[in-house]
C-alpha cells in the first residue's frame, strides 16, 4: 500500500522519491513470503518453541527497513527544504509571480528547447503609467496593492504555459508560445482590462512592447532589449498602447 500511494502521488512530488519505490516494495515481498515459510505463525507458537531461520531474516530485515526508510525519509526532507528555499529565490514576495531572475532562467530554457522543436516564441513587456504618481500620494502601500491588482489581472488572461515575471519596480514581463497574432490579441486584452478599474481614484493603464523572436535569435536578453525598444515608444506616443518590435 506504501508503494501504491508513492507511485500514485508521484506527479505531485517534486523531490527525488524512487528510492522509497523498491525499498517498501521488497519490505512487501518478505511478508507476502513468510507463510511458504513459517506459515506466517508468532514465535512463540512455533514447533518446540523454535523458529525457522527465515524469521530470523525477517526480523533483520524489518530493522534494516526502518533505517533505511528513516534515512530516505530525512532526504526528502532536506531535498525538499531545498526545493522550496529555491522557489522563494525565483519569486517576488509581493506579487507572487517569479522575479527576473526566475524569468532569464526559464526564458534561456525556452529558448534552448526551440533549437530543437520549432514553436512561435513572442516577449511581452508591460510598463505600468503614472505608477509614480500614485505612489507619491498614497504611499507604497497603494503603489504596492496596484502592482497586486495588475498581476491579477494578468494572471487571470495567461495560461500555464506562458512565463510571467515581475522585472523590476512596476515593469513586467511575459514569454509566450503563442502565434504572433493570439499574443497582439491577449496583451491588448489585458491592457483593455486594466484600463476599466482605476486604484485611488486613479486610472490604471500600461504601455506595451513587444518583440517577436526569430529563427537565429538564442537569447532572452536581446528580445528584452527589443522589447525594451518598442516600450520606450509607447510611453513616448501616450501611454496606454501597445508597440510592436
């Protein structure tokens, strides 16, 4: 039952767990042997008090199962610690999306396995307006609650594949796979979305850039600067737009 619920629960695990899979499943094996052996019967009961030396095996082999399971057990443990210091390492404590640093490292992934399968790879770059503004008049706190709001907003319109970080200050990024066309229509969504609500009083809108990635392209780096580019108009042009690289 032990190795059931390991294999059952594998997809969930994100630490090493094969070790426990063969250990508790050979733990198993010696039970469901024991009766073609002592015919499965307590110590004490045995013909002339004695028992096979299979139990004796048996009994070896329970202690040498605990301590092995506890050393496993520790492992994940720690593999899991790990794991999660790790993940506070890629993600903005404020928002909860990853941070730059999360998104250069799986930008480059993505960028590595498009050598290799032929996907439509297109970078988003938002820039919130006037976020300055509300911060002087309502302190970090509101400047911290629009940024919360915005990446509500953004989350609710991206699916699972797609990479959102937060870059830096009130600048955002998004990799997606979409075609050229679907990833115009979903940023444009989602400024459309934003440009409804206001924090304070004060109405929210983004400028957008975007950079769509080419066949000799292989790095994150240089469609963040076309990106980058494209933003710099937007904002020139009036804010609350989008601009294409």
């Amino acid at each position: 039952m032990t190795t059931l619920e390991i294999w059952h629960a594998r997809k969930q695990l994100h630490i090493t767990f094969w070790p426990a899979l063969p250990l508790s499943f050979f733990h198993a094996c010696f039970y469901l042997a024991r009766p073609f052996f002592d015919n499965g019967l307590p110590y004490a009961e045995m013909a002339g008090g004695h028992s096979s030396g299979f139990f004796a095996i048996l009994i070896f082999e329970a202690i040498l199962y605990a301590i092995c399971l506890s050393f496993i057990i520790l492992a994940m443990v720690y593999e899991r610690g790990q794991l999660g210091y790790k993940q506070d390492s890629l993600c903005d404590p404020l928002t909860g999306v990853g941070n730059r640093r999360a998104f250069l490292e799986y930008g480059n992934e993505l960028i590595r396995k498009r050598k290799n399968q032929a996907f439509p790879l297109q970078l988003i770059l938002f820039d919130l307006d006037n976020f300055k503004r509300l911060n002087d008049q309502y302190g970090h706190a509101g400047g911290d609650s629009a940024l919360v709001f915005f990446c509500n907003v953004v989350n609710s319109t991206l699916e699972k594949k797609d990479i959102f970080a937060r870059i830096g200050g009130e600048e955002f990024a998004c990799l997606t796979m979409k075609p050229k066309e679907q990833a115009i229509l979903m940023a444009e969504t989602i400024r459309f979305q934003l440009a409804q609500n206001s924090q304070h009083n004060i109405p929210m809108t983004v400028s957008v850039g975007m950079a769509f990635s080419k066949p000799d392209q292989d790095s994150i780096s240089h469609l963040l600067i076309q990106a980058d580019h494209a933003l710099y108009r937007a904002k020139s042009a009036g804010k609350n737009r989008i601009e294409l690289s």
